[in-house]
C-alpha cells in the first residue's frame, strides 16, 4: 500500500544537514536539484508504467528511491524501492500507477 500520508512541508534543513554528513547552506541547492530532475525522472516513469517497461520501471525508480534516500525522503525512498523490487520481478499484479501517484503528492509537499 503506498504512503498516502508522506508530507515534507515543514522540513528542517539543519536537522537534515546533520543526517547526512553537510551543512545546511547547502540543503537548498541539493533539494532544488532533487526536484528540477525528478520532473524529468518521474514522467519516464510514468511512461514506463503506461506501457508495462518493467525494465524501465525498475531504472527509474531506482533513480528516484536513490536520492530520496541520500536526502533523507524516507516515504518517497521506500515506496520507489517497492516499485523497483516488484518491477524487478515483472510483477503485474502491483499497483505501479497507485505508488507512482502517491510518490508525486509526497514530492509536491517539499518546498523549493
């Protein structure tokens, strides 16, 4: 099932600075940069979905699940992480387009 809930609005660039290793000056531009290439990463993904690409699939989102988790996105990381695994399975049955959706309303929450 996917997060439904994952919510990033109020993000504390110094809390997540110290997570991972930088200073928070730097927070924007990291985030900035997460957001302008998952447009681009998320609609290829979209379109892999549309036609069934698991191999596409699988690419894409673990493009998306690999800089959420460098940033500290834990619910945009573990759903794309599900769809990458299933994905690596050819599995049909998964819900592609409900994990897809959810993932986009989680982006959306976080500020640029």
């Amino acid at each position: 099932m996917p997060i439904q809930n994952a919510d990033y609005s109020n993000i504390n660039l110094d809390e997540m600075a110290v997570a991972i290793g930088l200073k928070a000056k730097h927070m924007p531009m990291l985030i900035g940069s997460f957001l302008d290439e998952s447009v681009s990463i998320m609609q290829s993904l979209s379109d892999a979905i549309g036609s069934n690409d698991f191999a596409n699939i699988k690419i894409y989102a673990h493009s998306i699940k690999g800089s959420a988790g460098n940033l500290k996105f834990t619910e945009i990381y573990e759903m794309t992480k599900e769809m990458e695994f299933s994905a690596s399975n050819s599995d049909a049955s998964f819900d592609y387009k409900a994990y897809l959706e959810a993932v986009k309303l989680a982006i959306a929450t976080i500020p640029n």
